[in-house]
C-alpha cells in the first residue's frame, strides 16, 4: 500500500468550502498573517502488513489573531474526528481517527504570527 496520508487528509479538508482556500502541504509563498491550514506528516507505522497504515498528522492553523486561529482549530478538529472516519478519498478509505494532541496554542518561532497545532492518527487502507 503506497497511501500518502498527507495527501487523502489535505484532499479531505481541500474538498470543504470553508477550508478549500486555507490548506496546504507546505508554506512555500504563504504571506504572514494569511489564514493557512498546514499539514504534515509527523509518525506512524504499518498497523496491518500490507492492509492498513497508522499515520500520525499534525495540523497547524495560522490566522491574524489568536481567536480566529482557535476557531478555525476546532473546526478543523471536529472535521477531522467526527467527519473523516468512513470516508474514501481517492484510493483511501478511512477506517479510523483518534487525536493524538488537542489544538493548543503554538505561536510560529519565526514570525510569531497566532497558530494552534493540534494532532491526529488516522488508519487508512486502499478502497
């Protein structure tokens, strides 16, 4: 199985009109202070031999102030655990989605711009 969890969490929240224009895999031409929804693959391991992976996902949301990143945490939270368990994206289905860390505020070291991560496991295997 050669699933990036990356990509079927990314195309997940990328399909949502109120994320569509918020996520992405990397920062590469973010402008500080634009709402962004960073995704990176953190861990995880193969749970089933050649049927299901483990992957661990962190997600960091950026916004212009502190409550609008912590909003925008949550919602991405409750997408993540209460939406995505499931669902096929692509050549995934989801099987499962537990968290791993709850949003908490995580101000950026470089441009100390608000941002909450928070962390989630997600079980995949092919559809």
């Amino acid at each position: 199985m050669r699933i990036d969890p990356v990509a079927v969490v990314f195309d997940f929240l990328a399909a949502r009109k109120d994320m569509a224009d918020h996520v992405t895999g990397d920062l590469v031409g973010r402008e500080p202070n634009e709402t962004t929804i960073y995704l990176e693959h953190s861990g995880g391991f193969r749970a089933v031999r050649d049927r299901m992976d483990r992957a661990d996902i962190t997600y960091q949301v950026y916004a212009e102030d502190r409550s609008m990143a912590a909003e925008l945490a949550s919602v991405v939270r409750e997408a993540l655990l209460e939406e995505l368990p499931g669902t096929s994206v692509g050549q995934a289905l989801v099987l499962d989605v537990s968290e791993g860390i709850s949003p908490r505020y995580f101000p950026d070291t470089t441009s100390r711009e608000h941002t909450y991560q928070g962390e989630v496991t997600v079980f995949i295997t092919d559809s």
